[in-house]
C-alpha cells in the first residue's frame, strides 16, 4: 500500500533516518519498534506526509508524496487518519465536537449525518454516550480512544498512530492496543503503529519493522523477531541495558562536550 525508497531524512547534521526501504502491506498492522531517538515518529511523520524526506520516495498509490501538488497531497491525506503520541484533542471542544471536527472542516455534511457518524466511531471505541465529556475530564486511554474515534471519522484506509499505549497504566494499554488490532480486522483497514513497547507491539503487528539509529535491523513476522539470534534484536525484546545497543546514543564524546563547554565559558 506504501513502499519506501531509500528515505533519508536528515535534522541538521544528525542523520534521523538512513535510506529506509519499508513496506506497508494492506489490510495489516505494520508495527514500527525501536528504542528513544531510534527513528520512528520521523518514519511515521514521512509516511503519513506530515514532514518531507531529504532524499528518497514514498509512494502511496502510484504517486511519490513527497512530489505530488498539493492538491493532489490533500485527497491522499484525505484517505489517511492520524492518532499522536499526546491525542492531541482540542481542549476547548467536548467529545462530540473533536470527533466531529474532520467532518466539520472537509465535508458539507448535514448536521444529523454527522451526528450519526459521531455515534458510530464512538461506539467503535466504546465511547458512546460521552459526547459531552470535555477532554480534561478523559482518562489517558479515554483521551486515546477519542484520538481513534477522530481519525476514523472520514472513514481512512489508513491510520497512523504514534505510541499509542505510552503513559497508560497496563488495563488501558491492554484496551487500546486490542482496539487498534480488532478494527484493523474488521474495518480491514491498514495500521501503521509506532512503539518502544515490546510487549503490545508484538501482540498486534502482523508485519514487525524494528528500527536502530535510523536504519532497519530487523523485520519480519512478531515470531521471526522473536526468534532473532540478532545481539541487538535480543537486547531489545528482552530489555535488557547491556548489549551493543549502548546506554548512551550520543553521537559526540562526552570529554568533548565538557571541555568545549568550559572553552565557550572561560572564552
Ligand atoms: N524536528 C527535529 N529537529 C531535530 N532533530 C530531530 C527532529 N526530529 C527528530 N530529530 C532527531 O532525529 C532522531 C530520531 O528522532 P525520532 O524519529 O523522534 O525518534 P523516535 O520516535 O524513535 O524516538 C533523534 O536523534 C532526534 O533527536
Ligand atoms: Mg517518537
């Protein structure tokens, strides 16, 4: 549904994403891992056409988003849905009226339609009835489900989400990721999910793609990365803090950093 071409997509001098090719098979939960800074949310943001790569292709139905006019880039981002890492609710409008916001602003739909719409996708996450909530009254893995039922709303054939079980307590983690793997399969829509979480990435993805400085260390199956003999691969499903992945990821020497700051104080 979406392949990468050598994606690169440099911040200054740091190298954020290193000539990835990945593909994201339709009607599956593509689970994007990796540990912090490791490349995922600057894959997630290129593939969803939210950021433009340095150098390299994504193609979405025939067309390289990162060239196409931006008429065209509207109707593809139209058929994408987008759930981020903090929900990203507006604060000022209840339940109802942030569900109803992409119908609101892209569609000329009558009030009643958008109404019955609104009643659908919050059932679909078990929010029906809490139209009236204001987000400062949800939960965080409320908070997410409102997030889900958003991007639902303009019926995507493909939605995003950026760590979507971070700062939930285990019960709501456990909801919204088996949330997001039922309604792939019954809405046999397309899923691509970024996560650090081991456990909840493997128990949806159906294709698994773990990342590393930018690069691609492994992908495949949850059982292939499971049964990965990779040093880097096991460090990572197994947590553990000594491997060759290092503690620290910084990519200048420590000594370097203190004596150049008391070279810029005393200079
Ligand atoms: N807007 C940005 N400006 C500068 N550096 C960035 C920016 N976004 C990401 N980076 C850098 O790119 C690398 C990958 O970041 P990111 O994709 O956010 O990682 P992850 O989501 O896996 O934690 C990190 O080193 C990060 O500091
Ligand atoms: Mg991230």
């Amino acid at each position: 549904m979406i392949r990468t071409e050598k994606l690169t997509r440099r911040f200054g001098d740091a190298l954020a994403l290193d000539s990835t090719d990945v593909h994201i098979r339709e009607h599956a939960t593509t689970v994007i891992m990796g540990g912090s800074g490791s490349g995922k949310t600057t894959l997630l943001r290129l593939l969803a056409a939210l950021d433009t790569p340095t150098s390299g292709s994504v193609w979405f139905d025939g067309d390289d988003i990162a060239h196409v006019n931006r008429k065209r880039l509207y109707e593809l981002r139209s058929r994408m849905g987008m759930v981020f890492q903090y929900s990203a609710l507006l604060n000022s409008l209840n339940v109802y009226d942030n569900v109803a916001f992409p119908l609101h602003e892209h569609t000329e739909l009558d009030e009643s339609v958008i109404r019955t719409i609104v009643s659908m996708k919050l059932e679909q996450v078990g929010l029906r009835g809490f139209e009236h909530l204001m987000p400062s009254e949800l939960s965080g893995g409320m908070a997410k489900r409102v997030a889900f039922a958003r991007a639902l709303a303009m019926d995507p054939e493909i939605v995003f989400f950026d760590e979507p079980t971070s700062g939930l307590d285990p019960i709501s983690a456990g909801v919204v990721t088996k949330l997001i793997r039922d309604l792939t399969q019954k809405t046999r829509m397309t899923s691509v999910v970024v996560t650090h979480d081991v456990h909840a990435g493997l128990s949806i993805a159906d294709h698994v793609v773990l990342l590393w400085q930018g690069r691609i260390i492994a992908e495949g199956a949850p059982d292939d990365i499971r049964q990965s003999t990779d040093e880097r691969v096991c460090q990572f499903i197994e947590g553990r803090p000594d491997g060759p992945i290092p503690f620290s990821s910084s990519k200048t020497r420590y000594i370097d950093d203190l004596l150049g700051g008391a070279v810029e104080r005393s200079g």
